[in-house]
C-alpha cells in the first residue's frame, strides 16, 4: 500500500512517503501540494494531512482536494485533520468549521466545483477533539473522505 503524509514537518511517518515543502524537514519528497502531487492517478491508497490545509488558500485548498483524488485508488482514503476556528496563526490562511468539508460529499458540488470528483464521509470519522502534540490547545476536526471512482 502506498501511502502519504503531507505537510509532515517533524511528524514523519515510518512506512509513509512524508512531503513537505520545507526541505529543514528532511522529509521524502520536498514539495508544495499546492502546485500538485507528484504520483500517478490512482496510484495512492491513502492521504494523512494533519495540520497543513490550514496554511493553504481556498483556492490551493480545493486544487489539492482534486488532486488528491486524482491520485487516490477507488475507495482510497483522505484523512483530514485541521484546527477549529480563529487560531490566530500567522501562518494560517483558512479558518474551517465542523461543517467545512460536507460540501465535498455532494454530487452537485463537484460540478459547481469544476472538479471531476466524488467523496463519501468514512461513517463515524466524523469527531471533534483535542489536538495533540503542539496543538494540544486547539479544537480540531478528524474527517475521512473516500474516493468514489
């Protein structure tokens, strides 16, 4: 199985390709998702972006959504994980609620979208909680999208 943390920073992943834009990271793959995912379509069978989609603009959010479903197998996995809220990060270019990616999941909305994708909740993935490590203080929301292709 091939799987793929993004925005690894210093929580690499042994068995993973670990990607991150900052090369201080010694990660994999140095790249920025925003400009694309440098796999083959449907070449991936699972996703872990903890802590990174906030640091993306809507615009790179949503290009890396259809882009991680362009590389995902069918019935491959997108793991989400994102702070809850104003976390007044500098850093931060995104804000997102409980509800920010449901959007995703409704055949109407790939159209409106422009995007040729497909995405169904993993049932129960769906849950609030703590962070943890250095983002223990924060909210965050937990959510598995599947790629229906």
């Amino acid at each position: 199985m091939r799987k793929v943390n993004i925005g690894c920073a210093t929580y690499q992943r042994e068995g993973w390709i670990n990607i991150d834009k900052n090369p201080l990271m010694r990660p994999d793959i140095v790249r920025d998702v925003a400009r694309g995912l440098p796999f083959d379509t449907s070449s991936v069978d699972e996703i872990l972006a903890s802590h990174v989609l906030e640091h993306l603009s809507s615009e790179d959010l949503i290009f890396f959504i259809g882009e991680s479903y362009r590389v995902l197998v069918p019935g491959g996995v997108l793991e989400i994980i994102v702070p809850l809220g104003n976390t007044g990060g500098l850093d931060h270019k995104m804000q997102f609620c409980e509800d920010s990616f449901d959007m995703l999941c409704l055949d109407e909305n790939a159209a409106y979208l422009q995007l040729e994708m497909n995405w169904r909740t993993v049932d129960g993935s769906k849950v609030v909680k703590p962070s943890s490590g250095a983002y223990s203080h924060l909210q965050a929301l937990h959510i598995q999208l599947r790629a229906i292709k």
